[in-house]
C-alpha cells in the first residue's frame, strides 16, 4: 500500500512462490453452482453483488493494496473453474493484479452519489462471468469524500457465499484501519487453503460414508413429490427460468418481542418458529400434506473454515408431514425433527438428486422448488448476500431480524400472488406465536382460491429404436453413459436413472466427438435421445450421406 505520514507498509502484498497455476478437483459446493450456471448462463441468480462503506483515511493505491492482500490470502479470489480430463477443476493462478475501476464522487452531492452508487451495483451483477477466467469477481471504488469510500463488490457464487461476503467485509475494514493507524493489521490465520477444504471433503466422503448417506436419504425421502402444489399463475415452461422479483415487509413488533420467548417455551430457536409458518402457509394454500422445503446450510462447522473465503453453502431436503391437523406448536416440532439431521446433511445436494429415483419433470428444479432461508441478527456469517435480481426457485421466503421478503419466480408468479402470500405468512406467524395450541386450520389465513395447474407430465410417446445416423450417435453415447442399450428414442434419461454428472458426460463426449456445442439447459428440457439427436443436427454442420 501506499504509505503517508504515520503509515504502514507491511501490507504490500509479496510475490507468491511458483509460477505455474494449480488445477484441482472443485468443491462439492462449487460443482453444484457451476452445474447451476450451466443450466443458465445468463441469469443473475448466481451473481452476488454487495457494497461496503469504508470510513477512514486511505488512498486509492491503500484500497487497490488492500485487495491485492485479500487476493493472496484467498485463494477463491484467484480461482477459475475448468473440465481436465472429464472432470471440474479448480484453476488456482499463484497471483493476478485485479483490475479495480475508480470513480471520484467527492465534489457530488447526496442525490447523486446514491444514484451512481445504486447504478454501479446493478451494472456489476448484470455483467455475466466467464468461469473458465479469473478473477471471478469484480468491483469498483468509489471515492465519496475524503474520509469515506464505496465499495461496490460482485461475485459468483462458485468462489463466493454469505460467510464470505463477512470476513471479505472485517478483513477490508481491518486493514484500512491499521493504514489509517500505522500498524500491522490483525488478520485471522487461515490455517486451511480452499483447495485443502475441497481435498478433506471428498476424503470424508469415502465409499463407505457415501453408502451410509445414501441408505439413509433414500429412506428419508422415499416417495418425494417430484413437484409442489401451490398454485401457480402461469404454466410452468418447459425450461426453467431465472426472472426474480420480491416483495418485503418489516416483521411486526409483537413477532419480534415474542419470538425469542415462544422459541424457549418450545424448546426450540426462534429460525423453527419462522419455518414452521412458512410450512403452514405452504400447507394451507397448497392444501398439500407433504411438504418439501430447500434449506441453505453454511457448510462451516469446523472452525478452520470461519474466517475463509469461498463458496461452502450445500442445500438441505427439509420434508415435513403436516398431516393430522396438528396444532401450531406439534408442527413446530415436526419441523425442527426434519431439520436437525445430526450429521447426516453433509452429502452434497447434487450426490443426493443422483441417489434418488424421484421423476425429472420439464422445468422443474430436483427434490424441491421452495426455498427457505434466515439470515441471523446482526448478518453475521449465516447472512445473505444481496440479491442479484435472479431467482433459483419458485418461491424463496427469507426471515431477518426485522424484515420478510419473499423473493419469486416471476415468470410463474405474479406480485399480486407474492403480496398475497406474504400478508398471509405475517398473519399467521402472529396468531401461531400468539397461540401455539391452535390447530393449524384455525389460523387465520384463507386459503388462495384457484385451479392448481399440474407440471407438464414427462413425454410418454414411443419411438421405437433410433434409426437416423444422427441418432443412433447419441445413442451410443447414452449407452457408454447408462449402460444400457436405447430401445426407444423418447425414453426419459432420468427416469432411466440417468443423473446430472451423466448427462454432462455425456454431452462432453459428445460435443468433443462432433465439435458442437451442446446446452446443458436444452437437455434438460428434453432429455431424450430423440431431442438431443436433433439439437446434435442444428448445432453441427451438414453433412452428406456418404461422409
């Protein structure tokens, strides 16, 4: 960094040891966003874009020296993602000299700084990365006056998660300040490299730990729903979309006060109680007694794993019975058994949807489609990020510490509808919470009228055997994949057993046999060999008979 009067240098990053890049295999999390991504790569669902305000007397060059240090202590800062040898790949660079763009805004007044500042943030999350070239992340410093910067920061999130966005935020802080005070900064030790993580991860997971996993999610997730039925606004098209959207209140200040104490009565955390309501009003508008939930877990139980940048996050399967017409508090019980899984949720959620024989619909996310999440007091390392515009799932309810939003797909659901659900879910946590031997039909929330509109059922015609060139080609690579012979060209790869890091093997095999590029998102929408015979056909170029 540069260095004034009273000012230290000691942070000047130094030159990192070897010069050639490191390629390891990914992590579990990273595979599952990548394989996200690729699924769409142009939505910003897995984009995450933040702004931290910096107050203190620093320099340009001390903020660019400030990332420089960030950059060599992390390696998910230096880090791209690649296929070698069929496989994803870590591509750890030893350094790089990211590129930060500076703005001066110092002579600006408030309007205008906060316009500059809301629009920077919006053009850096709609920028798509290239996950093949690092860094992939990007960010701006804008200079607001001469004790006080902004920082717009975005990032992808197979390098990135909420715990990041927390240490990224103190290591940064920490670090002006010691240029500030002329000393040293205080950084945590990372005594384990992201790639290290990734190797002890699959080490965990050894064959035998994997069987055990396995025999006990089959068990628990036995006859999932392969969809939800909340109704919904507009059919589900055949391939999945991103179009987010949200709709936000404050949380009442009789939820607020009362939580804490209703959660020690049942013997539980306050996050069980929200889950719970958002269970039950799942419950009553779907009119569906089998009520499956996504739920985002850290992934950083060891303490190693706290003060690290990188993307840890794995998705948990939350199934809740709500038969019986239990009374709020029964249900909140219930929901708190689905979701204490003990040690059983470190399975990686993309090894889960290939152990599981649940039906791929057309559009459809795997295992669920509604989403949970809480971000604690504070935004502490369980925080969100900031949204992206994008939406993963159908439907994202998230709790804070004063604020519900629901976050929506719009091109399945209307505002109208989010407005609804939301006034709906803030009326029953009140009466649940307020009285918690209540059986749930006595809440006080309507049921939505409306048809349920059903997915759109898996294609069931039949084909017969492949007979064009192009097709018996695609068939022979399901065969290497699945091994097994195709006996009809509208069979369903899935419903054949087929899994995610099948498909993508065999789109591999296939793009490099016949030099074409072939999208994962497309597959997915038709995974037949019928369909991706004739995606094979408009991608590569024509050829005659003979050749």
């Amino acid at each position: 960094m540069t260095a004034g009067p009273g000012r230290a240098t000691s942070v000047e990053p130094q030159p990192v040891p070897g010069a050639a890049p490191r390629a390891v295999p990914a992590s579990s999390a990273q595979e599952r966003v990548w394989f996200a991504d690729r699924m769409a790569p142009d939505a910003s669902a897995y984009r995450i874009v933040d702004e931290l305000v910096v107050h203190a007397e620093v320099t340009e060059a001390d903020l660019r020296g400030a990332f420089a240090l960030l950059v060599r202590r992390h390696e998910a800062l230096r880090t791209a993602l690649r296929i070698v040898d069929g496989r994803l790949t870590q591509y750890v660079l030893p350094r790089i000299d990211p590129e930060l763009r500076h703005t001066d805004l110092t002579g600006a007044d408030d309007a205008r700084q906060a316009d500059v500042r809301r629009s920077r943030r919006a053009e850096l999350v709609r920028l798509p990365f290239d996950l093949e070239r690092a860094p992939l992340w990007r960010a701006e410093l804008l200079a607001l006056g001469e004790t006080q910067w902004a920082v717009v920061f975005a990032a992808h999130h197979v390098v990135y998660d909420a715990a990041s966005r927390f240490n990224l935020h103190v290591e940064l802080t920490e670090i002006c300040a010691a240029v500030e005070q002329g000393r040293e900064p205080k950084l945590p030790e990372l005594p384990l490299s992201y790639t290290g993580y990734a190797q002890r991860e699959r080490d965990r997971l050894s064959p035998p730990r994997r069987a055990e996993l396995a025999a006990y999610w089959r068990t628990r997730l036995a006859g999932l729903p392969p969809v939800h039925r909340l109704p919904l606004d507009r059919p589900r098209p055949a391939a999945r979309t991103f179009e987010g959207a949200e709709v936000r209140a404050c949380l009442p200040p009789e939820v607020t006060a009362s939580l804490p104490g209703s959660a020690r009565r049942l013997g539980t955390e306050p996050v069980m109680l929200c889950l719970a309501a958002y269970v039950a009003l799942l419950h009553r508008h779907s009119g569906q007694e089998d009520i499956v939930v996504g739920l985002p877990v850290t992934g950083r139980r060891q303490a190693d794993l706290l003060p690290m940048i990188g993307t840890f996050v794995n998705m948990l399967v939350v199934r809740v019975d709500v038969s019986g017409t239990p009374a709020f508090a029964e249900l909140v019980g219930r929901v708190r058994a689905a979701a204490h899984v003990e040690e059983r949720y470190d399975i990686p959620f993309q090894t889960l949807v290939e152990l599981l024989p649940v039906p791929r619909l057309p559009g459809v996310p795997p295992l669920y489609q509604l989403a949970f999440n809480h971000v604690p007091a504070g935004g502490g390392p369980g925080a969100a990020p900031s949204g992206s515009g994008g939406c993963e799932d159908d439907l994202l309810l998230e709790v804070t510490a004063d604020t519900v939003r629901i976050e929506y797909n719009a091109a399945l659901v209307e505002k109208s509808t989010a407005d609804t659900l939301l006034a709906d879910y803030l009326a029953l946590l009140v009466a649940g919470l307020s009285d918690a031997d209540m059986p749930l039909p006595s809440l006080p929330v309507a049921p939505r009228t409306g048809d349920t509109r059903a997915p759109r059922p898996a294609r069931t015609a039949t084909g017969g055997e492949p007979r064009t060139a192009t097709a018996k080609l695609v068939a022979d690579a399901w065969r290497a994949v699945l091994g097994t012979a195709v006996t009809d060209v509208h069979d369903d790869f899935f419903h054949l057993g087929g899994h995610s890091v099948q498909a993508l093997r065999m789109l591999s095999r296939l793009a490099a046999d016949h030099d074409a590029e072939l999208s994962i998102r497309r597959f997915f929408a038709d995974p037949t060999v019928a369909g991706l015979a004739t995606e094979l056909e408009r991608k590569r170029p024509r050829r005659t008979t003979w050749r």
